[in-house]
C-alpha cells in the first residue's frame, strides 16, 4: 500500500470536494462584499443566510442565534470570556471539566487571573463526568457551566442533557463545546439544555478557520469584536464568505450522511478495538465503550512510548496521533488519560486512531498489521519489557 491512511480525524480532515466546489466562486466572481448594495455583492447576504440557516437546521436553533466565528478556540473563547463579564455582578463561579480542550481550559486559566473562581471536575475512569460533583459543586454565585460534549481525546460523550438540566436548576448558563460531535451525532440544544455550543468547520470535512458559536437567543453577551454590524453587531469584520459557504455545505453534507456515517463508523470502529485489544497483549481501551464518537479508537499500550509508535507508523504512510495535536511536541502525559486515571508510564504509550467516511476496513486491517509489527519491535527493544516478561515467567 503506497497511498497515506489518514486516521487523525479528530485533528483535522480534509475538506471535502464538494464543499470546495460550492465555496470555489466566492474567491472570484462573487468577491464582493455582504455589506454592498449592489447586486453582485448582496447576492452573498443571502449565500451566508442560507448557510446559517442550515447550519441552525442541524442542532435544532433559530438562525439568529448561530454567529460566526473564526473557529472552535474563537467560539470557546467567547462562550466563556463574555458570560464570565456579562454575568459577573450575579457571581463569579465557573464549572469546567478536567478534561476539556485547552481553548476552554486555558480561557479558564486566563479568567481565574481575572479573579474568577473556577471549579474542575473530575471524570471517572470512562471519562464521564460525575454529575453528583456537579451538584455538590454548583452555587448560587455559579454563572456558567461549560462542559465538552465530546471528547477529542478519548471519545467519551459527557451526559449533556443532564448536566445542562442540572445548571439550570440553579440558574446557570450551560455551554457544551461540540467542536467533535457536530456533525458527528445528533444535537439539539433544546431537548439538551445548551445555552451556548461552539463547533468548527474543518473537523467536519469543511475549511480550516471557520466555526460558529450559537447563543441562545436573550442572552446578554458581549461583542467579541467591535466594529462594523456584521454578526448583529457581536461579532465585527467583513465576513469569511467562501469560508461561511464552506461551512453550509460541509453541513448539509454530513447532516444527510450522518445516521449512515455512524453506522458504518461504528461497525469499523469496534472491530478496530477488537482487534487492538485482542491481538495484542498489554493493551487497554481508553474511554467509553459505548458512549464514545462512532470514529474514535483510543488505546494504550503497555512498556512502549506513544512518539516511537507514531514515527513507526508515519514510515509506513499512517497518520495517527498519540494524545491532542495541541500537545504533541510536549513530553507531558495527556491531561486525559491522567484525569481518567492512566498511571504516566502507561498514558505515555497511548495511541489515539479516528476514523473519517473515507476508511475502509482494507485500511484497518493494514493498519493493524503495521501496529502488531511495531509495538512487538518496541517491546524487544524495551528493557521495561524484557524485565517484566523474566519476573512473570519464572
Ligand atoms: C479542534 C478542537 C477545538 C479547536 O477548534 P479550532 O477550530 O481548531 O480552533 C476546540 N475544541 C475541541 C474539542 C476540538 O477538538
């Protein structure tokens, strides 16, 4: 097999055709601005309004309540920043999770500078959050509770319905960033309680830079960026046409595919799992084994380093990644794999595979074969292993 098997979805995927082909003419002859009168530019009013509309279609809201944003770390980022002003004077207590995306972790981290109290939930060993903390945790100064609805780790899908319930009943506001599960599962932010939902183009085979934030309509935000009344006035800036086009498309698309996507997702998923965890011993599943993102394998194995596999698979024209993107490069163990209990030596050797609609189960196998033939090459060259095997053989 020559070609790359791609199976870091999760990071990013590549934007699909059609979706390059419907933004293609709004580089060229549909330039013109939004904001013009003239014909050749008003024309894009309505290709944005349209987008927007699908795009509110698809997790059940009101177009007016989807604003465009330069992303998922864009939308989180003001998900969080502008509650935390608005709302200050009720209180100034924010609830998270251990395991959320550095856009919302480090947005916290930021606000407690500014003299927010945040609180930090634990997840279990699935990484589901303990919705018993959550209560004992909640207050009457606790403004907002910003929980994933995903994670891009380990793929473990977090109770969402009851922990926005749960915030409401003591008057919280709930954002889930959904940047991994839009388009990915079903969403709607009424019968799930979601008050504010950040997702993003490019991990929905749509373009990089372009996402949105939906707010619930009567929530007393502020703008994220001052300037002209693009975005009713919450978020300034000639608009990303070709990119908001993109959007609306790659929507549409994965709204039309989705219950087959996750059917045969799944079906590719577990046996992927099955096979890892059979096949090769010392190896673990991370995450949940049902509520999980139909795409996403996540494994550790025993005496051998995450970076090692990763180059291994790499020579052999497999893109894989062994913890978040944001994080490769650093030498820390993955704040998730620690926060669901991972000893470090064993979150260290962890592998994280997801699936887009284009694998084929030729793919996995060939996968697997590579993963079997790499971590046996570890493990002979590993003195951890070679120690292990001696006292457990005697
Ligand atoms: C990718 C990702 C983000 C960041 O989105 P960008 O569009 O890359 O800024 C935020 N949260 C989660 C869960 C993600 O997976």
């Amino acid at each position: 097999m020559s070609k790359t098997v791609y199976l870091d979805h999760a990071a990013t995927t590549a934007t699909d055709p059609l979706v390059v082909e419907a933004m293609l003419p709004y580089f060229t002859e549909k330039f013109g601005n939004p904001s013009s009168i003239y014909s050749i530019a008003s024309g894009n009013k309505n290709a944005i309004s349209n987008a927007r509309d699908i795009i509110a279609d698809a997790i059940g809201a009101k177009s007016e309540e989807i604003y465009f944003t330069g992303g998922g770390s864009e939308a989180d980022n003001w998900a969080l920043k502008a509650t935390a002003e608005a709302y200050s004077n009720k209180g100034k207590h924010i609830i998270t999770s251990k395991i959320e995306h550095h856009a919302i972790l480090h947005t916290c981290e930021y606000l407690e500078s500014k003299g927010y109290e945040i609180t930090y939930l634990d997840v279990d060993e699935k990484g589901i959050i303990r919705l018993d903390q959550l209560k004992s945790s909640i207050r009457e100064d606790t403004i907002l509770v910003s929980v994933m609805f995903a994670n891009n780790e380990i793929g473990t899908i977090e109770p969402v319905t009851e922990i926005g319930r749960i915030a409401h009943e003591y008057g919280a506001l709930f954002h889930t960033d959904a940047v991994q599960a839009f388009g990915q599962v079903p969403i709607n932010v009424d019968e799930m309680n979601i008050d504010m939902l950040s997702a993003s183009g490019h991990k929905l085979n749509g373009p990089k830079g372009i996402g949105f934030l939906y707010i619930r309509k009567g929530l007393r935000l502020r703008s994220f960026i001052h300037g002209g009344s693009q975005e009713r006035g919450r978020r300034a800036g000639t608009e990303n046409v070709p990119g908001i086009i993109g959007l609306g498309k790659a929507t549409e698309l994965a709204v039309q595919s989705m219950n087959e996507r996750i059917k045969n997702e799944t079906v590719l998923r577990d046996y992927l799992i099955k096979r890892l965890t059979t096949e090769i011993p010392y190896t673990r599943l991370n995450g949940h084994e049902t509520k999980r993102l139909p795409n996403n394998v996540n494994v550790s194995f025993q005496f051998v380093e995450g970076e090692s596999i990763l180059i291994m698979l790499d020579m052999a024209g497999i893109c894989a990644s062994s913890g978040s993107a944001c994080t490769s490069g650093s030498l820390d163990p993955s704040h998730v794999l620690l926060a669901i209990g991972l000893p470090h030596e064993i979150a260290h050797g962890s592998l994280r595979l997801t699936l887009g609609y284009e694998n084929t189960k030729e793919e996995i196998d060939y996968v697997v074969d590579n993963v079997k033939r790499i971590i046996n090459n570890l493990r002979n060259m590993s003195p951890l292993y070679e120690d292990y095997i001696k006292k457990n053989t005697k």
